[in-house]
C-alpha cells in the first residue's frame, strides 16, 4: 500500500499533463473514497473468515483495479481503475489488526512501531525507483510497477499464517457504509466545484444539503445497525473519542502534504505560470532520503520509548513537531537545503505519529475492542484524507494558471497548502488535548487505562 500510494502520488504530474486535465484530485480521490467504503466490511469479513483470507480476495481486486489503471486510453477509465484498486486499501486496516493478533501483548507496541517505522524506509526506496520509471519509462512505467508490486504482495500474503477468527454477531451495516460514501461523494465535488460554480449557486447549496441528508441517514443507521461502521457507544468514551478523532484528523493531514512538494519539485519553472523548482524525479528522490530515514527512526522509537513514556506525551511532541515542519515548509521552500531541512522535521514528526496512534489505541480500549477500533481509526483516517485532499487541491487551484487544459501552480498555492496542512494538525492537538492522562504500554497490556 505504500508502495502504491508513493508511486501513484509521484506520476500524478505527468497523468496530469499527458491528459490535459485540471480534475487531477479525482486520481486519488477516487481511491480513498472506495478505500472508505470497502473498509469497514473488510474489518468484519477479517475478523469472521479470517484476515489473511480477506486481504488475499483484496489484493487479487487491486490487481484488476492496477491493470485497468495503467492500461486506460482515457482520463475517465483511469479514475474508474482507480476506484476498483481503491477496494485494496483496507489491507492498511488489517495488516495492523492481524499484527496484533499474531504478536503477544507485550510485543504488540513494539511490532507496531516497527511496521510504522519501517513505511520510511519504503518512503526512502520507492521515491528513488518511481523516479527512475518515471524519468526512464514515463508513468505507465511507474503504474505498472504498481501492477508487479501487487502481485508480489499477493504472494507475500500467502506466506502468513492466518489470524483467529471472531464469527459477526449480527449483520453488516451496509446502508451505513453506501450512506457515508454518497455524503463524502457530494462533499468534495460541491467543495472542488464551488469556486467554478458559485458558493451561493442553487448546485453548491443543494450537493452540501443532500450530503447532510446522506450523513444524517449514515448516524441513524449507525444507531440502529447490530454491526455499525462506527461504533458510537465507544465514542461517547471520551479517551477514545478524543484518540481517534485526534489522530486521524493529523495523519489525514500528514499523507495529504505528500502531495505539495511533488507537485513543487515536479512542475516547471515558468516565469508568471509555474513556480515549481522543475527538479527531474530521481533528484527529488534523492532530496527525500534524509526524511524518510528520519521517519524510519522515529517510528522504531516511539514503539519502544511508549512502554516507559507516556503515549499522550509523545503525541503532544508528534504533533507540535509535524506542524512546525508544516510552517518551515510554507515559509522556506526555494531551495535544495530549505527542502531538505524542512523535511526532516516533517519526517520526525510524522514516524512519530504514525506509530503514536496505534500506541495510544492499545491504551484506551480492551484488547477485545482492538479490531473494532482499529478499523474506526482507519476509516476516520481515510474520510479526512478525503476532505483534507480535496481541501488541499482547492487551495492549490486558487493560486493556479491553466494552460493547454493542465493547471500550473504559483508559490503561494504552496505556501497556502502548507500551513493549510499546519492549521489541521493544530486542530488534530487542540482535539488530543482532551485526552486523559494513558499509562505507558507495559502497564496495560491486558486492560486499558481509565477510558470513562
């Protein structure tokens, strides 16, 4: 999945020229909507048949999604291979909820600091081998790349053993799942499409209403579900309610600002049109690799320093880290050492919270609670990935010039996404800062801290 997301994220330049569209966000936001959707069923079907069985049926529909992505003649065929690939996502959820399951308690923070850890090291080699394909072989390459890994992640998943399995107690919420993706669907085409059409037009009003209808009817049978995608009695607790909205909230924020210094290093430098710094793909990869290492570390330390440490501290830090990266960012990004330095501390903060929020998870619900948590942190994750995206694409544009149908961006664009992307994280800790006092890891390894 990283593997995917890094590569797809680094060819959307060239997909964007070599179609001339302006409708770019929809190459992502086509996925992470199926992502939304699939998501909670996945959940359910792993713990009832079996994770590995579950991710093994994903990754086969990934592969159909990959092939029709790269092999698409049009712009439109391309979205719609995005959105079957899309219905790969949940492997994320499982792949953390069976680690869980296959680890001892004891070792369950720390195998889930490694996982963490370990994406900056996918971040510090795939950047490079995306750029070899995409500066070589152009972005079909770089897709069809995506295609191999697929395939070998599907073997890999062969090789695990399988989790236990927790029979459903009663039926899937699929009204609540159709319900919450037709909200987030009318949501971002009224927010992509409001500077265009009007904010006050008749279009504008009656998308944003239909999606509150869609939201109201997505609670309502969340309230009535006997399997809920949302499990609202855990979040009238307020440790978990503050955790999950807190972290997913910051991480949305965090994988959106990937976006902002491709399109930076990617596009051209055309005076009075672009203000991208026009680096080749292998240079800005190349830029990369202090980051990702430090993502690498920081992940791998937050695992083993939550069993003596707070998690809620190390939250705190993870949090105040990633938006002063964030506001480095937007104020210096001209040069190859603003980029760079700016990026290390964005990649400290970020290891440290991919791996805190799954620390803090295990300290505030039951180990019985787990799965269930697990799949609400993914799925709040991907729906503020979604609003947070397209939020980012819309500030991108307002500071944007159009030529021979590709929208180009100016150095404020960048700048304003950016602190776009400070100004969530911030909202992220002013939500953590209701959290309550969490024991380390070691002292809850088979209950939770006081959740009330």
């Amino acid at each position: 999945m990283v593997v995917a997301g890094i590569m797809a994220a680094n060819a959307q330049p060239q997909i964007a020229q070599h179609f001339h569209t302006t409708q770019i966000a929809w190459f992502s936001l086509s996925f992470t909507l199926a992502t939304i959707v699939a998501t909670p069923f996945a959940v359910s079907f792993g713990s009832a048949y079996g994770k590995r069985r579950v991710m093994l049926v994903l990754a086969a529909v990934g592969l159909v999604g990959d092939l029709v992505t790269v092999l698409a003649p049009t712009y439109s065929v391309m979205v719609f291979g995005r959105v079957i690939g899309g219905l790969y996502g949940p492997v994320a959820a499982l792949t953390l909820a069976a680690a869980r399951d296959l680890f001892p308690p004891r070792k369950a923070t720390v195998a889930l600091g490694t996982i963490a850890g370990s994406l900056g090291i996918l971040a510090l080699i795939t950047p490079l081998l995306s750029a070899w394909l995409l500066d070589t072989h152009g972005w079909r390459g770089a897709l069809w790349f995506l295609v191999g890994s697929t395939l070998v992640a599907f073997t890999a998943l062969l090789c695990i053993p399988e989790t236990p399995r927790r029979p459903a107690t009663g039926r899937l919420d699929w009204p609540g799942a159709l319900l919450l993706g037709v909200a987030l669907s009318l949501t971002i085409i009224a927010i992509g499409q409001g500077n265009a059409w009007g904010w006050a037009s008749a279009t504008v009003i009656a998308l944003f209403t239909a999606a509150l209808g869609s939201l109201a009817g997505f609670l309502i049978s969340e309230m009535r579900a006997e399997e809920p995608i949302v499990d609202l009695r855990m979040l009238r607790r307020r440790a978990t309610a503050t955790v999950l909205l807190g972290s997913s909230l910051s991480q949305a924020a965090y994988f959106a600002s990937a976006s902002i210094l491709i399109f930076l290093a990617l596009y051209p430098s055309i005076p009075g049109v672009s203000d991208g710094l026009g680096w080749s793909a292998l240079h800005n990869a190349v830029i990369g690799i202090p980051g990702g290492l430090v993502t690498f570390g920081a992940g791998i330390g937050v695992g083993r320093a939550a069993r003596t440490v707070s998690p809620r501290t190390l939250w705190y830090a993870a949090l105040v880290i990633l938006a002063a990266g964030f506001v480095c960012a937007a104020l210096y990004h001209s040069s190859q050492l603003q980029v760079i330095t700016c990026s290390l501390v964005i990649g400290l903060g970020g290891g440290m919270l991919m791996a805190g929020q799954q620390t803090m998870i295990l300290s505030v619900v039951t180990p019985q609670e787990q799965a269930a948590a697990t799949g609400m942190a993914s799925l709040l994750g991907q729906v503020f990935l979604t609003l947070s995206s397209q939020a980012l694409y819309l500030t991108l544009a307002a500071d944007s010039t159009t030529v021979a149908g590709t929208s180009f961006y100016r150095d404020r664009a960048f700048t304003n996404a950016w602190l776009l992307m400070a100004a969530l994280v911030l909202t992220g800790l002013l939500i953590s800062a209701a959290i309550p006092a969490l024991r380390c890891t070691d002292d809850h390894v088979s209950e939770p801290a006081d959740v009330s």
